[in-house]
C-alpha cells in the first residue's frame, strides 16, 4: 500500500460477484491489498465511504489489506454495499462484492 517515489497509482479492475438477487439481502464488501495506495488514501476512501468508520478502524482494515492481502471493509444491506463498493472502486481499490 506505499508508493515509491515518483510512481503512479493505476486503478485496478473491479470484481464483482453476486451470491443473491433482490434488495435488502446480506452482502459483504471486501478490499484486496493492490500496492499502489497509500495508507492515507485508504483510510481517506474507507470514512468517506463506509457509514460509522473511523479513522482508527480504517487503519485496523487497511493494515489487515496491507499484511493479510484482504479484507470485509462492509457486511450488511446489498444496496448499501453496491455503493460502498462503487464508491471504493472508483477510488481505484480492487473490490468485490459478496
């Protein structure tokens, strides 16, 4: 998750997998490690995105990310998750969407 100097950050593709159909079912959005964000941005993205986080649990998920290579950033409502994960995605984290 660190940026050496002078190195650009690429986004990376978008993963998506769907387990269910309908509204309101359980869903999990889970982030990959992908070395090319900074701790900052991640945890930017994550209290921008993820309703009630925090910055110190933004760090827990983003170390988690950085040293486990993933992690669920987001367990609940699909339609929530959908735009968490969206929302992430375009922030250029690998995501999926369980």
């Amino acid at each position: 998750m660190a940026e050496s100097p002078g190195t650009v950050a690429v986004p990376e593709t978008i993963e998506e997998e769907h387990t269910g159909v309908g509204d309101g079912l359980e869903a999990r959005v889970i982030v990959y490690n992908c070395n090319c964000h900074t701790y900052q941005q991640v945890i930017a993205l994550f209290c921008e995105a993820i309703p009630g986080m925090t910055p110190a649990k933004a760090f827990e998920l983003a170390w988690r990310i950085d040293h486990e290579g993933s992690a669920t950033v987001y367990q609940g409502e699909w339609k929530t998750a959908e735009g968490i994960a969206k929302y992430l995605a375009g922030g250029g984290l690998r995501v999926a969407l369980q």
